[in-house]
C-alpha cells in the first residue's frame, strides 16, 4: 500500500501573532510513505532544486521524520517497519517557510492511514507540535488559510482558523541564502518590557479584527511587532529600507518576516505588485542578494491525501 500527501508551506507570526499566527501558501511537498518487504525504514529526499542533490536521510530518532512517524506507531502500540518514505520537496528548506512542519505533517497523515486512522486530528496536531515545536506553522499546514493555535498544558494544540479576505495578496520573497529557526531564535531576549509586551497585545487584536472585517487600514497598523523582528533584522540585509519603503506604499498592508527569516512576506491588495516586487529586488541588488519574487493567494485548503 502506498500513501502520498501534498502539503503546503507555511509563513509564520505574521507580524506581531509570534508563535500565534500562521497561515498557508501554495508551495507544497509530497510526503510518499509506502510499505515494503525489505524491513526497516527508508527516507528518500528528492528535489527539483538545483542546490539540493537526492539524498537517503538516516531513518533513526536523530531525522525529524522518523521521529514523528515512530511516535504515531507507539501511541498506537506498535513499531515502524518495512516502509520507505520519500519527500519531493519543492519547499526552499532554512528560508522560514516551514518546510520541517510540512514533511512532518505529511508523514504523520500519510503513517495514519496505512495504520487505519486510529489517531484523530487532535493527537496528529499534537504529535506534531511534539516534534517540530511550532504549532503556528504546523497547525496551518494541516488546515489551510489563517490559523491562529495555543500550545495547552496538557500537549493539545488549540486553534481557530479564520477567513481570509480574497483580494489580500500574499508576495513571498525568498532570499538565495539560509538561516537556522535555531539561530535566529538564539537573539531573541529571555525577557521583553512589560510595553512591548502589551504593545503586541493590542496589535495581535487589531490583526484578528483586520482579517475578519477586511478592514484594510486597521491591517497596515495591526502588522506592527515589537518581539522579534526588532531582533532578527540584522540577519537579513535590507530588510529595514524594504519595510521604511514600503510603510506608506499603495495597496501595501504590511511587511513581515516569514517566520524566523530569511524570506519576506508581503501583504497587499491592488495592482501595483510588480511595483512592490521591483522595490525588493532593487534593495537587494545593492547587497548582492538575489531572491525569488512571487505572489500568491492563500492555500485555504491544507494538507491533501492524493492517492492510496
């Protein structure tokens, strides 16, 4: 029996929801599990990306995909064997597009079904979070659209998904260089200001209230952060013109990081996106930094099962 499933991408804390918010971009990997006689477990990456040649993955608890599969297989009383899972991965990896939570939630689903389902969506967004630890990346790649999620005391994954508005425009900018989630989370302060704290507070409010009365205007003020962007932008050459540029841009509703970075996310509404797009390219130019510029709707449907 062989099991594949497309997952989307994901941009994560979308200005001031850190850890919160996340929503789904149509880039997708394919997580292939299928059962084999040969015993043991195979993992098989294959991209189409020049910079990444097919690589056999080690299939113990140090990769991050056997690790989600053998905690499924155990919390139904069982242990992975003789099955081979490939990843074809269209999904730049270290560029804050979540690529580890996309093949880990295609594992996870693709591992459920050959099992039978025997776990429900609350413990597969569980297990999840359990071995990528960010629910605002994982919880939308199995969703779809804008997802707000809490990780609870007890390990579940609380989450609301709202409607996104269908003329807001997402324009991802994804730089030719890669930085670690680990590193860029290494520069973030142990402690925040009581200020800043509540300064986010009241923006997180403005951006839920944004999104869910398409109020364009309250949205350009809601993408204002003050926890970790203010820390990460140095990783990222240019990225402080590109959001003072764009600040009082027309049809422009915010600039944000992509989850811990690199990649940068623009939210828009309009028709100046090759506008917006030459903006960056031209800011990155002056520090030799080339990109992949696209624009995109949001993916509001999530992880899919393609074929049994």
């Amino acid at each position: 029996m062989k099991i594949s499933v497309k997952v989307p991408a994901t941009t994560a804390n979308i200005g001031p929801g850190f850890d919160s918010f996340g929503m789904a971009i149509p880039l997708y990997n394919i997580v292939t599990i299928e059962e084999t006689v040969l015993g043991g477990v195979e993992i098989e990456l294959i991209s189409k990306n020049d910079d990444i040649q097919d690589l056999h993955l080690p299939a113990d608890d140090t990769n991050i995909i056997y690790g989600a599969i053998e905690q499924l297989y155990a919390c139904v009383g069982q242990v992975p064997s003789a099955i081979k899972v490939t990843i074809d991965t269209n999904i730049p990896i270290a560029k804050g597009l979540g690529s580890s939570a996309s093949v880990i939630v295609g594992a996870l689903i693709a591992a459920n079904e050959l099992l039978g389902r025997p776990a429900d969506l609350d413990a597969l967004l569980s297990i999840a979070n359990e071995v990528e630890g960010h629910p605002d990346n994982t919880t939308p790649a199995f969703m779809g659209g804008f997802c707000i999620s809490s990780l609870e005391e007890d390990g579940s994954i609380k989450y609301c998904k709202l409607d996104w508005p269908g003329n807001w425009k997402l324009t991802l900018c994804v730089p030719d260089f890669e930085l670690s989630t680990s590193i860029s989370r290494s520069v973030l302060p142990e402690q925040i200001s009581r200020e800043d704290a509540v300064f986010n507070i009241r923006r997180s409010a403005m951006l839920v209230h944004a999104i869910h009365t398409k109020d364009a205007e309250l949205m350009k003020l809601a993408m204002q952060d003050k926890l970790h962007q203010p820390y990460r932008i140095r990783f990222v050459p240019g990225l402080e013109e590109v959001m003072e540029e764009l600040k009082n841009f027309e049809n422009v509703l915010g600039v944000a990081l992509s989850g811990a970075g690199p990649s940068i996310l623009v939210i828009s509404s309009g028709n100046n996106l090759d506008k917006i797009k030459e903006i960056i390219k031209t800011t990155w130019e002056k520090y030799s930094v080339k990109a992949a510029i696209n624009t995109f709707d949001i993916d509001n449907v999530g992880a899919e099962i393609l074929s049994k």
